[in-house]
C-alpha cells in the first residue's frame, strides 16, 4: 500500500520538541552496549571456525573384565530349612568354605538311614543278579549236556540200525540156504520114492528122506520168522530214532525256555540295579547340598536370606560374594546412532566418579584426570534401556586405573572422533545427524 500520509513524519516532529527524547541518542552507555553486542558476535563468529573433535560420550558404571570375576549370587540347589550360618557380612571365605548349612524339607528324603538302605537294596539287587546269571550258566551247562546226551543217544541208535540190518542180512541168507535145502531134500525124497518103486532103494530110506524133508521144511519156517524178526528190529531201532529227538528236542526247547526266562528276571533285574544305583548317586548328591559352599575366593558382600529355621526354595538367592581377584573394566552405554561408529580396539578415555577431573571434550589435552581404556566388547543386541552395551578395559600402553575404584561405582566415556569447525558440530546436532565416520591411521589389534 502508497504511503501518502505525513503522519509518520508529523509524529517524530512532535517528539523533537522535547528535551528527553533528544537526550536519548547521547547517552554513552548504548554505545558500549552496541560495541559489546559487535565485540561478542565477531567472537561467535571466530568460534564457528574454531577446530571441535567430534565424540561419542556414554555412562556406565565399573564392573569386571572377566565374567567369573563379577559379583555374584550363590543360589540353593534343593529346597531345605536354614539351620546354621557359619559367615557373616564382610567375612572373606576361600573356595569351598561352608557358607551355610540346610536341612531336608521334603517328606520323600525324611530317612535318616536312606542312603544306607538304598545301598542294602543295590547289594540285594546285585546278589539277585549274580544268582540270575549262575542259572543262565547252569542252564547253558544243562543245554549242553543235553545236546551231547542227544549226540550218544543218535549214535546208539544208529548202531543198533546198522546191527539189524546186518542181522536181517545175516537171516536172509540164511534164509536163502534153508530153502535151497528144501529143494534138496525135496528132490531127494521124490527121487528115493521112484527108486523105491523101482525096487533099488528099501522103505526105510525113503521115510529118512521123508524125514529130513520135514527137518529141512521146519527149519525154513524157523529161519523165515527170524527173519521177519530182525525186520522188525529194524523198524523199531529207527521209530527210536524218532523217539529219541523229539524227546530231546524236548527237553533241550525246555532248557532253553527257562534259560530266556532267567535272562528276562536278569535284564529286569539289572535295570532295576541301575535305577537304584542311579537312586543311590543322587541321594549321596543331594546329602552334600546340605552345605552350601562358596565357588572361590571372595568376599561376603549381603546375606540376602536371614534368620534360623526359615524355608527357603530350590534357585533361591542365599548370599552375595564379591571374588577377591578381578580385573576393572567399565561397561557403559552409547546411543544407537553412535554403535556404528565404534569398534573393538578402539581407545576411549574414561572418568570416574569421586575423582577430580576437569574435562573439554574439543580438547583432550586439557583434561585432567581421564584415564585411557580399550574397547574389548560392544554388545550386538539393544539393551532395556535403549542403548548398546560397550565393555572398556584398561589401555596396558597408558597410565593404570585407580587401585581404589569400588566395583559398581558411576563412569563416564568418551571417545575422539574426528576434528570438524564448531559451526559444523553445531549444524549437525542441531540436524540429528550422526558424527562423520572415522577410522584411524592405525588400526587397533587386540592385545592377547
């Protein structure tokens, strides 16, 4: 919009009129002030330009370098009632030390004498095995002798079929030559008779002739029957063939029927062995947890159950143990914005608290009191509360750590990055951006 009033200009022509207002403009102080206001700006301006080491600062506390190092917590491993406390607070205990001592709460371990009886069942169970096994061999003997009874048996058997074939053999020829008598004495009979017709041979020698013909016919009827004798000789020594191995087949089927019988009894017998002897080595287990012992040397920090008679459960926490050797680390934690930028190796200068220090962290070289460290571990997975986990140990190459630092006591880290103008850190945090990437000219290797 045209400005084609005078009004502006009428309004200042009325306030020239007064003293006041032309004194305004002389008073010295406003030219100091707008001097300083120029002074401090040029000052901000140099500052913008000024060199700022770019860092990654964390907090955390001291701890342990080494995992078994670290204070820890002795647990109980079976429910029981506290009965008897042999430390207290403060006390330094070697390892295995007796801590405290618990009593049986469970109704199932209640027997003063179980160990003993469940060792006397274990001895029965093994002289009831070892008498299993002598049948087994007595049975294997038995089997054995069976077999060979079974072998002489056969043997006689077939002998006895050999003797009566060699009999019915014998027979048949004897057999044969009776009849062949017969034929003779029958042709003799019949030619005494043609010649006692004709008159050349008398009556009495053909009734001889006659008789021995019938002499000659008995004996062959005799030699036939033992003939037929001898055959069913034969037939019976094989039928006890036949008799003799389903008789042993028998008593051997038995033998062995009992045999398995006693190694079943056996087998059960022998796990029934070892779940007692299994029962036993848990029971003798279970006696030494009554006393509950310290893992190694250290100090009794806090005796987190108290009192005679109380029931505590099995994993309940009993006392709290600081290890008497340890090496100091600090575990701090970094952003997630700032994880990328750190690795293992790296120096970091730490500070703790209770000790003086006096810290820029632009200028390194002004601090007082810092202490250098390595990194030995950064943790890949985000901690509860949102940050990464990096474990610090002391640089061997720099001054040691404080010998009085307390385990758990507050520290604070900070590690150098690289060197940009104050105007960029400045626009970069106001940005949200992360620190420029670093890496140094020489990289860390891990001390062994």
């Amino acid at each position: 919009m045209l400005n084609l009033s005078d009004q502006k200009n009428t309004q200042q022509h009325i306030l020239d009129r007064y003293s006041a207002v032309k004194n305004l403009g002389n008073r010295p102080h406003y030219k100091i002030l707008n001097r300083l206001i120029l002074a401090i700006c040029i000052i901000g301006i140099i500052v913008l330009f000024l060199p700022w080491t770019q860092n990654i600062s964390g907090s955390g506390a001291v701890t342990a370098l080494k995992p078994n190092q670290r204070p820890q917590t002795i647990n109980t491993v079976i429910a029981g009632r506290i009965e008897k406390w042999y430390v207290q607070e403060g006390d330094y205990v070697k390892k295995g030390d007796t801590i405290i001592f618990i009593s049986e709460v469970k109704e199932d371990y209640f027997d003063p004498n179980l160990l003993e009886n469940t060792k006397n069942q274990v001895d029965a169970k093994k002289m009831a095995l070892e008498s299993y096994q002598g049948k087994v061999a007595a049975l294997n003997a038995q089997v054995s002798a069976l077999e060979g009874e079974k072998s002489l048996k056969h043997q006689q058997a077939k002998n006895k079929i050999r003797q009566s074939l060699l009999k019915i053999e014998s027979d048949s020829m004897d057999f044969e030559a009776v009849k062949i008598q017969l034929k003779i004495a029958q042709t003799q009979a019949e030619r005494s008779i043609q010649l006692q017709k004709e008159g050349l041979k008398p009556l009495t020698d053909v009734e001889e002739k006659r008789l021995k013909l019938q002499d000659v016919q008995a004996k062959v009827t005799t030699q036939e029957n033992k003939l037929l004798t001898s055959r069913n000789e034969l037939i019976n020594a094989r039928l006890e063939v036949e008799r003799l191995s389903a008789e042993y087949a028998e008593k051997i089927s038995k033998a062995n029927g009992d045999k398995y019988t006693t190694l079943g009894n056996q087998a059960d017998a022998s796990g029934q062995l070892s779940k007692l002897e299994n029962q036993y080595a848990n029971y003798s287990i279970r006696n030494g947890m009554y006393y509950i012992k310290a893992p190694q040397d250290g100090y009794v920090n806090r005796a987190l159950q108290s009192g005679l008679g109380e029931t505590v459960k099995e994993g309940v926490p009993i006392v709290s143990i600081m290890p008497a050797k340890y090496e100091f680390a600090v575990e701090t934690f970094v952003s997630p914005i700032d994880m990328i930028l750190l690795k293992k190796g790296e120096k970091i200068r730490v500070w703790f608290d209770g000790w003086p220090t006096i810290v820029f962290s632009g200028w390194p070289d002004m601090s007082y009191g810092t202490f250098g460290g390595r990194i030995v571990a950064i943790e890949n997975f985000i901690s509860p509360n949102g940050k990464y986990r990096v474990l610090i140990a002391p640089d061997p190459e720099e001054d040691p750590w404080p010998k009085q630092l307390s385990m758990g006591s507050g520290a604070e880290t900070i590690a150098l990055l690289e060197t940009v103008p104050v105007w960029f850190e400045i626009w970069r945090t106001l940005n949200g951006f992360p620190p420029n990437y670093y890496q140094s000219e020489k990289p860390a290797t891990d001390k062994k």
